[in-house]
C-alpha cells in the first residue's frame, strides 16, 4: 500500500530539512569515527548430535550434503547453495553470489565479491537433532545459517506450523524467525545457533529440550498469530510477525499527521536552507568531532566533520566532507580524492535521515505498511515499513499522541557484505525553526558499536549557502 502527495520540484526531495542535516552528520560522524565496540562473538554450540532416529546420519564433507535453502530472518529471500560442475556457490541475495572453494576439512573459502578473509565452515547442530547448520565467519564475527526443510514435516511432527514465519523486534534488536530445520520447529537467530522448540503447552515453547535456555509464549489475536514473547535469563523479548498489522489508520491519514505534527505543508515548503552546527559524542568517550551542516531545497546535503582527538607529530587532524544531491553523492576525507557514492550507498545515508522526504512519500517509497502500535517504554508508537526506491529497508516509529518521528530502525548492508544489520536511530528535543519542528538530538546504534550522539547547535534557517557548498568534487 503507497500513498503520496502532491507533485511540483518544491516537493519532491524537500524534507524537514534539518533531518535531511542532521541524517547527513550522524551517518557521516558514524562511519568516519568508526564503530569502535567489540564485535559479537560466533557462538559455538555447547554439544552435538546424531541426526535424530530413523533418518541417515549425514556426511558433512561432500558438498552435496550442504546444498539447498537457509533460513535468513529479516531478509525477503532465503540465503541458498548450489552445487553446478563440480562448483559450490553461496547466494544471500539476486545481486549477491559468492563462489566457494574448499578450504580444509568442511570449510570453504568465499570469494569475490566477498571482501577478503571469510570462511563458511560446516558443523553438526547443537543437541537439538536438526542436523546441521553453517557459520559465515571472519574473524571472531559471524552469522548462523539453518537449513530450511524442503517440505513441511506432516502428521504430529507439523505442529507449530502456523508459527513458520519472521518475527521483528520492536527494541530494534535483530529478526528472528521460526522454521522446520531436519523435522523440527525451531527458533532462528542469526547470531546464534538455533534452538528447537518443544511445546510445553497451548502456545508455550521451550527453549531446547530440557527449557533450560528459557521459554517462548505466542501472542494471538483470536485464531491470528501477531507475535512472540521470549523469556530467557532475565531478559524479556518482544517481537512482532513481520506480516502482522493491528492498526486501522490508513497510510494517507498517518502521513497527513506526521506533516502537520512537523508544521504543515506550508511551512515545510517554505523552507529554502538550513544550517547547524552540530557537535557528535561516542558513549564514553565524550565529544569526538564537530562541524557544519547544510542543507538547501529540494534535495541538496552538504556536512564537514573534523575529529576532536589531537592528531600525532606530522599528522594532519582527521577530517571528512559529505555531499548528497538526491540520489547523486560524493565522500572525502583525510586529504584523499572523492569517493563517489553509488546510488545504494546514497539511498543508504538519505534513509537514516530523522525526518526525511515527508512530503513526498510516493515519489520516496516504493511500498510502505502502517504495521503495530507497541509501546517502547513509557509511550506509544506505531511502526511503519517502509521500501525506498534504491531498494533500503526501514521501519519508522511515530508517536501515537504527537505523530512526531521517535525512531528509524533502517536495515543496512555494506558493499560486497552476506549479511544485513540494523541500525537504529531516535529523535529528541524537537524544537521549531523557521516554522518546522526539528530534532535537536539524535541517537545512532548498531550491533558491534557504540552509541553515537548528534546535537544540533545554532540551527537557523533561510541562510544563503554558496554553491560550492554542494559541489560533487
């Protein structure tokens, strides 16, 4: 379902523009400072098994043995193996085939497109007897993948078959989905191995066997499933079915609030040029860098960021420029040429934008899907799917009483990376300027990363920027 607004230059592209800026800096100060958190650690599974009763033990070496469909939560396609003239290839996505050559006892080296240095190893399951799984590694990072049963199990073994499906977190934390893995119902998790799940009672699972990984309750609305709650070790997750929906406000309607929650139509196309100072902080570590953004209607971005921390004998101080027009953009930094930004990678940034392009959702978004109402502590927030045109997927947050833009939850995947991730952002301390409400604090997170911080200082608004200020070069 799509909805959009009226056409004209003035509309496509034009944004609260302080969120196009402020999208601009956070990205820009994400990537140029680093994500400097310990990445997460492959697990390894605590035992093995035989194959469960009555079915062939399966030789992991031949390359046979691992072909077929693997369950990829999150993702709107299976990740898969073939096996063609003698040769392994492993595909996450339609643009996204990697060739494997043997690398040793089952382990497979992935080549190129892949960057360097990743190995797909092949192990036998935890105690869970369903059979086997495969580990995209490089490094001490890596990602689980679960064979996914060519045909459903039938007779009791099909219980729990209307569960089969993806499941989201509304906390932004990673999807997960439930699929039958050699006979068995079980949970998926991507960065960790998959657990079976053992009914216990009417719509209550057990993690595991023996239930000491905790508990899975499923959460209906009369016959219809809408989501699941796991309960492990202290920890509470909530997630959502990813093709679940329980609001009744329509598309149109959901965007006419958010625009007027900004300030109107009318304020928003009167708006010619933003400019901010912005300050970026990394959790624990204090401010980290500070610059300048720019932004000019419809659709032009310009952000400079120089790094806090003092530059070593003979070294310059770290420094980056940023330019998007559209879906045309430009990086550079520490004196190098300009980096040409592919129309991917620009769909990419202009997605983590706060506020970005609400005038013109059609002409943005491809698909897009009011979704839940959840709460996320003390408020209440409806969740929109969203489907830009470069093909970037994201989920947006609205505040129930306020229709302000709480959080993004965008899914992001590097150039040449098999596996996405989700980076979340939230938006406080609206304040007007020029007629707009504008999010003076944002909050940027991803797996493996500390939290980045974006404060917008002195922002004012109908400035003139010079020209060059937008230059591609």
């Amino acid at each position: 379902m799509t909805s959009g607004a009226p056409g004209g230059a003035k509309t496509i592209g034009l944004v609260v523009a302080a969120g196009a800026i402020a999208f601009a800096a956070g990205v820009l100060a994400f990537q140029f400072l680093g994500r400097t958190g310990p990445p997460p650690a492959t697990p390894t599974p605590t035992a093995t098994s035989a194959p469960a009763s009555g079915t062939a033990k399966l030789d992991l070496a031949r390359p046979e043995t691992i072909v077929g469909a693997y369950v990829q939560p999150g993702e709107p396609q299976d990740a898969t193996i073939k096996l063609a003239d003698g040769k392994l290839t492993f595909t996450t996505a339609p643009d996204q085939v990697y060739p494997l050559e043997p690398a040793g006892e089952r382990r497979y080296k992935v080549g190129s497109p892949m960057p360097p240095g990743y190995v797909l190893s092949v192990r036998p399951a935890r105690a869970d007897d369903h059979h086997f799984e495969i580990v995209l590694e490089k490094g001490t990072t890596g990602v689980v993948l679960v064979p996914r049963d060519a045909k459903a199990p039938t007779g009791a073994a099909a219980r729990g078959a209307s569960l089969v499906g993806t499941y989201r977190s509304l906390s932004g934390g990673p999807a997960r989905a439930v699929a039958f893995s050699g006979g068995k119902l079980v949970l998926v998790q991507i960065t960790r191995p998959a657990i079976v799940l053992s009914e216990t009672a009417t719509d209550t699972f057990a993690l595991g066997a023996d239930a000491k990984e905790g508990q899975m309750r499923v959460r209906r609305e009369g016959e219809r499933i809408t989501g699941l709650v796991i309960e492990r070790a202290g920890e509470r997750i909530e997630l959502v079915r990813a093709d679940a929906s329980d609001s009744s406000m329509s598309t149109a309607e959901l965007r006419a609030k958010a625009i007027t929650a900004l300030g109107g139509e009318q304020a928003i196309k009167a708006l010619s040029t933003l400019t901010a100072a912005i300050s970026v902080s990394t959790a624990g570590k204090g401010v980290t860098a500070e610059g300048k953004l720019y932004w000019r209607a419809p659709d032009h971005i310009a952000s400079e960021l120089t790094s806090t921390a003092k530059a070593p004998k003979g070294k310059e101080t770290p420094r980056m420029r940023l330019v998007l027009r559209g879906s045309d953009g430009m990086a550079a930094s520490g004196g190098q040429a300009p980096t040409r930004l592919t129309r991917e990678a620009s769909g990419m940034l202009r997605a983590q934008s706060p506020v970005l392009l609400e005038l013109d959702w059609q002409a943005r978004y491809a698909t897009i899907a009011v979704k839940q109402t959840h709460k996320s502590g003390a408020d209440e927030l409806i969740a929109v799917d969203k489907t830009t045109t470069e093909g970037v997927r994201l989920t947006d947050h609205y505040d129930a009483k306020t229709f302000l833009l709480r959080r993004r939850d965008v899914v992001e995947r590097a150039p040449g990376s098999p596996q996405a991730s989700t980076v979340t952002t939230t938006y406080e301390d609206y304040r007007p300027v020029g007629g707009v409400m504008i999010p003076m604090l944002r909050t940027t997170r991803a797996t493996g990363a500390l939290a980045q911080q974006l404060r917008l200082l002195d922002v004012r608004a109908g400035a003139e920027i010079p020209d060059a200020t937008f230059e591609l070069k």
